[in-house]
C-alpha cells in the first residue's frame, strides 16, 4: 500500500464515519487494518508523517463525537410532545 492509497483509505473512512455510515468501533477496526497494510513498508524516515495523518484524522473524529454527545444532552432535555387525549 503506497502512501497515496492511505491517505486516500483513511480519508473515506474518516468521511464514512462523519457521515454517519461507520460505527466508531468500525472505524477504528477500518483503520487498523488501513494502517496494518502501510506499516510493513515504512521507512523510519516516514513516521512523522503518518503521526501527522493519524493525528489529524483523530482530531476531526474527536470534535465530531463531541458534537454527537453534545447533540444527545440536548435532544435528551427536550421536553416530548404529548398525545392528546382521545374521546371516545
């Protein structure tokens, strides 16, 4: 796996997982096995760079699954709608 097809993986994991088609434990399995395919063929040279692709994707995760909790305390505080009464 080059470096291109990595980036390119981890970005449309990232994309699927904001999107709300990935589980996190999902992505996290997606991007084990992403990075599992690039690490035989890295070059200590090469770390820091992949820290950065990591870390960058990790932040933008972090931030979205605040969000969703941040979105789940809300919608948890809204008051439900009640039904009516029926007469019969």
């Amino acid at each position: 796996m080059s470096w291109k097809v990595y980036k390119g993986e981890t970005g449309d994991i990232r994309d699927r997982f904001l999107g709300h088609r990935l589980t996190f434990p999902d992505r996290i399995a997606a991007l084990d096995a992403a990075l599992a395919g690039l690490i035989p063929k890295l070059t200590p040279e090469q770390l820091p760079e992949l820290r950065a692709i990591v870390v960058s994707n990790n932040e933008r995760v972090m931030k979205e699954m605040a969000e969703r909790k941040r979105v789940r305390k809300i919608n948890a505080k809204a008051p439900t709608k009640k039904r009516p009464a029926h007469a019969d």
